[in-house]
C-alpha cells in the first residue's frame, strides 16, 4: 500500500539521497580506491613506497600508457574501438628513430612529420571504419598488421641503434627533463588530459561524438555528419599515438620493431575503466586519467611487494574484463533510469 503524502514524500528524500549516494560513488569510486591503495602500500612499504623517488618512477613509467589510453578514449566515445594503436606507436616509435639516426634528420621535423603521419594513419583508420563499412574492431585491427608489416619492413627486424654519438640531448630531454621535480612526461598527460576534457566536454565535436556513440541512428536523423565526426576522432587519436611514439623514441632511445604491443593492453584496460568514473557510462579524458593512476599504483604496489612477471599481464587482464563489466552495468542502469523517467521531466 503506497504511504500517505508526507510519508510518501520522506521516503522519496530518502531513495533521493541513496541515489545521490550512488551517484557520488559511481563517479568517485575509483578515485577513492586510489587514494586508498596508495594508503594500504605506503604502510606496508613505508621506506620505498610514500617518497619522491617512487611517485618520479611512477609518473614517468606510466606516461606513455596514460597518453595512448587518452588516445583510445576519443574513438570509444564515438561507440568505435581503434586496435592499431598498439602497433602505430611502434611504427611511430621506430620511424622517429629511422629519421634521426638513419636519415640525419633535425629531430624537431622528425617528430613533426611523425606526428603528421599519426594524424594520417588514423584518418584512414576512419575512413575504413566508415565508409568501407568494416566494424572498428576488425578494420583497425587490419591496418595495424599493416603498420606492423611496414614496422619490419623498414628495420628489416633489426632494432634502429643510434650512433657513438648518440641522440640529440634536446630530443632526449623530451622525457628525461623534470619541472617543479617532477618528470616532464607528466605534465604532457595532464596537458593533453586537458584538451581531450574540453574537446569532448565543452566543444560541439565531443558533444556530437557522444550523441553519435549512443545512438548513431539518432544523430543522422538529427543531421549529424556522423561519418565526418568518427573521421575526425579517428584523426585526433592518431595524433595523440604519433606524439606518444615520439616521448617512446626519447625514452627509450633505441628503435625496438616489436615493443608497441606491450602497450595495447594496459591502454584499452585505462580507456574502458575510465568510463566507470566521473562521468559514469561514458568514455571521458578525467576518468581516464583516474583510472590510470589507480593502475600505476595498484601496479607499483604489487611490483614492489615481489610480486612475479604474470602478475602484472593477470592484474591489466582481470581489470580489463572488471571495466567492461562494470561500463555495461552502468551503462544499462542509466538506460533504463531514463526509461522509467516521466516523459515530461528533462533527464
């Protein structure tokens, strides 16, 4: 039997605030999980763990996986999946290398030109998914075997080795210099964290993107060029792995044919559990970043307690299959709020 008006309308203050409750937690959970593990491993690891040194480490290491996870969140809000991006930071990687220590390039062109040729690759990658009709997954995972082929084809399987001179200190200062006495790479992700966030939550192009990726049928009815947009998305996230192939040619200072791989993973992992924070059900540049800290410090953590070589591919795969869970949860939980919504209140 339904409660008398003010009973009625305590109990709905009540399921208000446990909505709220829920939301906060939906949208901050993952925050406070990371505060929280850097709590638990700084006191079981009080010498090594809460210092300089190790925070340094960690927003060095984990740079160039938390660039490419930002790259792959600009398709995943289009409702597209770009699986190359793996094998074009090696190819991004790689030509960088070629260029200046084969080719004598000035490094500052070298990366621009591999940056430029990032923002081609992905324009194809679009132009694939979209007008040849090939689903993202099977299309982008196409042209990266592609880019692999080229890999090897221009390194011959061989890594590309800088001379007795080195590289250029200046090229190499890309990452190894620090600011306020943190490492430089850092403060590229939140710079980049800050332009995807206003790209995708303050310009009309997010805001199509998002509309395209929950309801493309919608968005062309509603006169979006949805095959423009996705193109567009495609593009942005290539620039975004050339740039990362450039930081992972300053880094590693060695041209490695086969190392972009290593990098897919931990990126969709970030990019998907992105989408359970801050702004729940939808992929976004601050979840993103949230959600790859909190994997820099689950993994630090566990690395420096001894755990084993498996641990780390185990620890990204099970969060992977974690995100994707909780992404869908969320993602029908709103759909069916906006279901059981009054047709006349705006969600």
């Amino acid at each position: 039997m339904t409660p008398p008006g003010p009973g009625r309308r305590i109990l709905a203050g009540r399921l208000g605030d446990l909505g709220h409750l829920g939301h906060l937690l939906g949208a901050y959970g993952l925050l406070t999980l990371t505060v929280l593990l850097f709590i638990v491993f700084s006191l079981a690891l009080p010498d090594t763990f809460p210092t300089l040194d190790n925070i340094s480490a960690i927003l060095s290491n984990q740079s160039i996986p938390a660039a490419l996870a930002l790259g792959a969140t600009i398709p995943i809000a289009a409702g597209r999946f770009d699986l190359s991006i793996g094998y074009g930071l090696g190819l991004a990687h790689v030509m960088t290398m070629r260029l200046i220590v084969t080719h004598g390039w000035p490094w500052p062109l070298a990366c621009l030109v591999v940056v430029l040729g990032g923002a081609a690759v992905g324009a194809v990658n679009g132009v694939v998914v979209e007008y040849a009709r090939i689903d993202s997954f099977i299309a982008t995972l196409g042209t990266g075997s592609v880019m692999y082929a080229v890999t090897g084809w221009i390194t011959d399987g061989a890594r590309v080795v800088p001379g007795p001179h080195g590289l250029p200190a200046a090229f190499t200062d890309l990452y190894d210099s620090r600011f306020l006495g943190l490492p430089v790479p850092a403060f590229y992700v939140l710079a980049l964290t800050a332009v995807l966030w206003l790209l995708l939550e303050r310009l009309p192009l997010g805001r199509y993107l998002y509309v395209i990726g929950s309801n493309p049928r919608a968005a062309e009815l509603v006169g979006i060029p949805t095959r423009r947009f996705v193109i567009h998305a495609f593009t942005v996230s290539g620039v975004v792995v050339g740039g990362a192939g450039v930081l992972l040619a300053a880094q590693q200072q060695i041209g490695n044919p086969s190392v972009g791989m290593d990098y897919l993973l931990p990126a969709f992992v970030g990019a998907l559990l992105g989408s359970t924070a801050i702004r729940p059900g939808r992929a976004n540049a601050l979840g993103t970043l949230v959600a790859v800290t909190v994997l820099a410090v689950g993994l630090a953590g566990i690395g420096q307690l001894g755990a084993r070589f498996w641990v780390t591919p185990l620890f990204n795969g099970g969060t992977l299959l974690v995100a994707v869970g909780v992404a869908g949860y969320a993602a029908r939980r709103q759909l069916r709020r906006r279901r059981a919504e009054p047709s006349g209140v705006a969600p």
